[in-house]
C-alpha cells in the first residue's frame, strides 16, 4: 500500500466523519432552531397536559347539620366503538380473536342489565359509526371526507358511584366516563325557598345557593404535566400545580323539623284554603335567627326544571300585602311607649266620625259595633276606631315614625336577597283620611317577614333585630372560619312598653280577644289577628282576603315568634277572618314547636319578665 | 525523537480512565436510579391521591344518602311504612315537675327506703338493704 493512498484514505475518513458532524450539526440546527416552535407544539400537544380539578361545591347545612344541599358524584358513561374494533383487530389469530370478541360481548350483557338497559340497546351503541366534522378540521383519520370516527356515544348519565364501580369490575372495552359532581338536595323540596338550587350548567340561580355563592363555589385547582402514548399521567414530570379549594359549607339558622312541621301545617291550609299563597315564619326574638320560613306553593329542589316560577318565589319577602289588624301593634305600642295613654285609657269606640285638626273625618267600619274600649279592648277587640283615635292622639308624623321604627316601608335585610321595601308613604303625601285608614293595616303594604319582625321586637324587649338566616361559615374540614351575630336595628319602644304591649296581645287570645280559644293553655300566647281585603281592579274586593295571625310565646318571657299568613284563602261564606284561617294554624304550630324545642310553661306575667330588663342589648 | 511514554505511566493513565468511567458510570446509574425513585414515588403518590378522591366521592354518596334516609318526611313514611305509630307527646301527657328534680327523687327513694325499714321486721337484712342503696 502506498503512502499516498493511506493518506488519502484518512482525508476521506475524515471528510465523511466532518460530513456526518455537519449533517447532524445543521438537523440540530433546524431541530433547535428553524422547526422550533412547530415541534415545541407538536410536543406540547403530544405530551403536556392540564388537568383541571374541579372544586367540590360546599354543603349547606341546618342548624342542627343536617345536609340540606350537597354534591354527589355522578358518572357519564359512554363508549369509544372504534376501541374495541381497534382491540380486536389487533390480534391476528383468528381463533383468539373469536374468542376475545365472545367474552367483550358477554361482558356487554351483564352490563346492561347493571345500567337497565335492553342488550339491543347496549350492541347499538357499541356498533361503530361516524360523525359529521368540518372539511377544514377534518385531518384526523387521514381521509378529507367530512366525516370522523365517533368515538363517545352516550350510553348513560347521572350514574351513582356504586354501580359504576360495578361496571369498572367488568373491564369492558371502549368503555370511557366522565366524572362530574351533581348538586343533590337531599330534603327534596324542604326550605326550597330559601335554599334556591344550581342549575344543570352549574350556576347558582335563587336562594342561600346564589346569595352565598362566593362561600360555596370553591375555586377549581390545576395540574400542569405530562402523559405517555396511552394517555396516563407521568407524575413524576409535574411542573406546575395549583391545589383546588372545595367550597365553604354554609350552615343556615333554620332547623330541618321546624321547617318540617310549618311545611307540613302549609300543606293543610293549602288543601283546606286552596290560598292563592301562604306563609308561616318562625324566629327566636332574641336573636332574630330564622328557624323555619315556609312557603306555598313550594317545589321540589331535586325536580327545579319542573317548577312554575311562581312556586320558587320566597313570598316571604317578594311579596307585599296590607298588614290588617297585626299593623294596630303600631299604634297601640307608640302610643303606650309616648306616654299619651295606659290601657286603662278609654275611647269611644262607636262613633263614626270624629274632628282632626279642624276637619271632621269619617271612621272605618268595624266588624262589630263596639261602645266604650279601653286601650286592652282596642287591641284585644281589634278595634279600627279605636286605632284610628290612639294614632290622632300622636299626629302623623309621630306615627309615621314610628311606623318606621318597627321597619315598615324598608328593606329587614334579609340575607337571601330579593327582599321589596313594601310601601309606606310619606305623610307629605298622604290624604286626609290616611291617618284613620293607616292605623288598621289599610294604605300600607308589607312583607311577611316584614310583620313578623315588627312583632318580633315587642317579643324582644322592643328592640327591632335583623333577621338571620345565616349561621357561620365552614371551611371544607369544617372549622368555624365566620360566624353571625345577632344585629340589633334600632329600639322601637322601651322595653317596658314592650312588656305592656306583650300582656295586653296576649288580652287578644283571651275570652273576647279576635284570638279567643287559640292560647297554648300555660303558654301564654300574645298575638294579633289580621284580616284584611285584597285591592283588587283598585277597590277594596269583598271576596279577596288576607287573613294572618302573627304572635309570640309565652308573652312574659318570649321564646318563639310565629307568623301565619293565608292570601285569598278559599272559604265557604267568605269567613276569611285571621281567626278562621290562620290562628288554627298558629295554635297548631305553636303546640308542635313547645314539645320539640322543650319550651317551658311560662311563670306568671308579673314574675321574671325578660321584655322587662331590655332584651337583646 | 521522543522516547515513548513509560509503561507506568500508560498504566496510570489507563487506571485513571478506568476510574473516571467507573466513576461517571455510577453518577449516571445513581441518577438513573434516582428518577426512577422520583417517578415511583410520584407515581405512588398519584395512586394515593386518587384513592383519597375516590374515598371522598364515597363518602359524599354515603352522606347524601343518609340526609335523605333520615329527613323528617322520610323518618315519617318509615314511620307509618314500619306502623311504629310514633308521635311527639302532647303538652296534656307531660307533667313537669316543679322544684329540683333531683331532691323529689331522692325524697321519693327515700320514702321507700323508711317504708321497706318500717315493714320488714328488724333484721339486719332489712338495714343492709338501706345502705346498700344509700352507697
């Protein structure tokens, strides 16, 4: 061998090895630098993956914690056909094919008989078909067609987690699911007013679920990494992950067998009234906590699609109608609580006009033709003259303000929302017979709740309280993260005019009383009938009435507040009386609620009388 | 012309190489070894997670389902499903002690005591009795 060619053949190796260097040199390049950004998507796509976890929406829970809403997981099941075709074909053994095939289709079999499903219906979905797809999209299965392989055909949905488990036992192929959480109530239509309920898409539409939204919603948490070619996660390249948060649990301050019992009595007046809409409230005075706010009509929670608007509506405070006879508390409490008078203090109740500031003004009707009352009979008689007389001895003014006071004409704040201010004008704009009309409920509109509040403050002490709702705030391992207090409003009457006021309405269940017969025997029942007609085509209508019974117990030393509303109650001769429609309920209630929150028989009313020493400071 | 290098000083650079590649050998298996223990915890702790997911799930069901078992409308037609006749009693069944509970009973078993010490003739079992139940 020659020098020269030695040398020779070490320069071509050389070449070759540089050539190589360089080839691989500028495919680095072009890898690295020209063809980036495509192949950094390509390998994004390929490999990196978010995952999303979905925050489990909180519970919401009574006082006692029983669950009145919560999420469930459900499961979607679908089928990918095309996997299970993929799954046999991949096998080139005919026999074993056969057979892999015989046992997926006896699989299918006990499937459809855990999803309920005929078989047929079961095949018919693993049959594998296409889908319609956009030309520009469709670069998928290698043809431009428009059409793709369907590779998820709904098989079932809102799945329980038992049963899938089942199913997961079985390893059928080209089985695939989703997971997602499905709000459940598990009281069905208890308190629905007031819960509200999340909708399919999973917004919050009405009651505590949208008015406490931001405690319960929770926020989502994510996972960036990344996946192998069958789609699994590679924990160990997790790059970013963001934990979720579940949702605050919400505890409410109604009690579920409150709520139970005003429900149940709901369902009694409504098959016996047929009401256009009922309402019975029940709170602690001292607090202002809620126990129990029922509505007619109701709905059930778990069926919302189902539900008429107008069953979802909390008539409690959407709602607004004339007070009647509970708004003579208003004039018989500022009149005490002014000094003008005592309830010895004697009207005559049987004349039919009388002169105000110059002018003679025409009285109301009463139902009865009364004589001489005392303040005690006014109100235990329900007299609207009589009422009329204690409102003139303050003027308008004074008794506009005090109207004011026990929170009519605005918002209680009531913390679900969709509360009306009722109306209660002016007296600039008033006209010359409002001061004998307004004193007996008429040219005034309020709320349920409304009234029940302003009965609520004589029960404590004459101090207005808002009304609660809400408890406190959980967090997800259920630590008191905020809770509620009691807030006092403002003091409508001294705490002795209160007192004086609970012992002459308890006057009206006593013999005489509009309430006769409808004490709790020891419990001493202090309350206001109220029967009032509906303005119907701007007069006042004969037919249409609201009848409501609105009190407390025992009167000398207040536990529970229990209002009654029925509106146009359907009844024979049209006794829509307050006494006809609502105290049998009140009374009914009231008895119920004494033997399950243990209320003791009241001492005397002149021993330990809390209204007394002020109530809620 | 260089003399050629010496053959301990080829063995020594031989056995160095051979260090060195035994040494970066086993750095690269360390690492190697060291990942797969990262993605095997990792891993295990993502099985972890999903169980824990899975068990909470669960109980959600379970609890979901219990609120519905015992609300009071259910507890109601299991009531009358079951015809337990089960009711609240009513204010005219409940006769409510006044004074301290706990003195009338004991006035009350002390009655029977003195009645048991008063019928019984004057044995020492009868007085056994009595301290028996006073201890």
């Amino acid at each position: 061998m020659s020098k020269g060619f030695a040398s020779n053949r070490l320069t071509l190796l050389a070449i070759g090895v540089l050539a190589c260097f360089t080839g691989v040199g500028v495919r680095l390049v072009f890898l690295h630098v020209v063809d980036r950004e495509e192949l950094l998507g390509y390998v994004d796509k390929a490999r990196r993956q978010i995952v999303v976890e979905h925050a489990r929406r909180g519970t919401i829970l009574d006082a006692k914690g029983n669950l009145l809403a919560t999420s469930k997981s459900e499961v979607t099941l679908a089928v990918d056909p095309w996997a299970l075709v993929e799954y046999l074909d991949s096998d080139r053994n005919d026999a074993r094919r056969a057979r892999k095939a015989g046992d997926e289709r006896a699989k299918r079999g006990q499937l459809a008989g855990l999803l309920g499903l005929s078989v047929a219906e079961v095949e018919q979905a693993f049959s594998p078909g296409m889908r319609p797809i956009k030309i520009e999209a469709d670069h998928r299965d290698g043809k431009v067609d428009g059409q793709t392989r369907d590779r998820w055909v709904k098989l079932r949905e809102g799945l329980d987690e038992p049963t899938f488990d089942l199913i997961e036992k079985l390893n059928v192929r080209g089985l695939t699911h989703e997971r997602i959480y499905r709000r459940v109530y598990p009281g069905g239509g208890l308190a629905a007013n007031l819960i509200g309920y999340v909708n399919k898409e999973g917004n919050s539409v009405t009651g505590a679920e949208r008015h406490f939204d931001l405690y319960l919603k929770g926020e989502d948490g994510w996972i960036e990494s990344e996946q192998d070619g069958a789609r699994r996660e590679l924990a160990q390249f997790r790059s970013r992950e963001v934990p979720v948060r579940d949702g605050n649990d919400v505890v409410l301050t109604i009690d579920s067998v409150v709520q139970h019992i005003i429900e149940d009595e709901l369902r009694t007046i409504a098959g016996k009234f047929n009401p256009n809409f009922a309402t019975i409230i029940v709170s602690e005075p001292r607090t202002g906590r809620i126990l129990g706010m029922a509505n007619y009509p109701s709905y059930d929670l778990n069926n919302y699609s189902k539900a008429p608007l107008e069953a979802q509506r909390n008539y409690a405070v959407t709602d607004m109608i004339e007070p009647g006879s509970t708004f003579k508390i208003v004039a018989a409490g500022a009149a005490l609580d002014q000094g003008l008078v005592t309830p010895a203090s004697a009207f005559d109740c049987g004349i039919t006009s009388i002169n105000y500031k110059g002018r003679d003004l025409k009285l109301p009707k009463e139902d009865h033709p009364f004589g001489q009352l005392t303040v005690a009979e006014i109100v235990s008689h329900s007299s609207n003259r009589g009422a009329a007389q204690l409102a003139m001895l303050m003027g308008e003014d004074r008794f506009y303000e005090y109207a004011r006071r026990y929170g009519f004409g605005q918002t209680t704040k009531f913390q679900l929302g969709g509360e009306i201010r009722g109306i209660l004008e002016d007296p600039a704009h008033w006209d010359g017979l409002t001061i004998t009309r307004m004193p007996m409920g008429h040219a005034i509109a309020a709320t349920p709740l409304q009234i029940h509040m302003a009965m609520s403050a004589i029960a404590n002490g004459g101090a207005r309280l808002r009304p609660q709702i809400i408890q406190e705030i959980r967090d997800s391992t259920g630590n008191v993260i905020r809770t509620f207090a009691p807030e006092k409003v403002e003091q409508v009457l001294r705490p002795s005019t209160a007192a004086l006021l609970a012992q002459l309405l308890h006057g009206v269940v006593g013999p005489g009383g509009t309430g006769e017969g409808f004490d709790v025997k020891g419990f001493e029942v202090a309350a206001k009938t109220g029967t009032t007609q509906k303005i119907v085509d701007n007069k006042y209508s004969n037919t249409h009435y609201v009848g409501s019974f609105v009190g407390f117990f025992p009167a000398s030393r207040p536990e529970l507040v229990v209002s009654v509303i029925v509106v146009d109650a359907q009844v024979p001769n049209d006794k829509n009386y307050g006494r006809a429609v609502a105290a049998p309920s009140f009374k009914r209630v009231a008895e119920q609620l004494i033997q399950y929150l243990d209320i003791k028989p009241a001492q005397p009313l002149n021993r330990s009388i809390i209204a007394m020493q002020g109530g809620f400071p | 012309m260089k003399p050629p290098p010496t053959p301990g000083l080829v063995n020594r650079v031989i056995a160095l190489t051979f260090l060195l590649l035994t040494f970066t050998g086993t750095l690269g298996l360390g690492a190697v070894w060291m990942r797969q223990g990262i993605s095997s915890t990792a891993n295990s702790n993502r099985a972890l997670e999903d169980r824990i997911t899975q068990v909470e799930r669960r109980l959600d069901h379970v609890n979901a389902e219990v609120a519905a078992a015992v609300n009071p409308e259910a507890l109601l037609r299991q009531n009358t499903f079951m015809r337990l006749a089960l009711a609240s009693p009513r204010e005219i069944q409940i006769v409510r002690p006044i004074g301290s509970p706990e003195l009338r009973l004991a006035a009350k078993r002390n009655q029977e005591i003195f009645r048991l010490g008063a019928t019984s003739s004057d044995s020492a079992g009868a007085f056994r009795i009595v301290t028996a139940s006073l201890r």
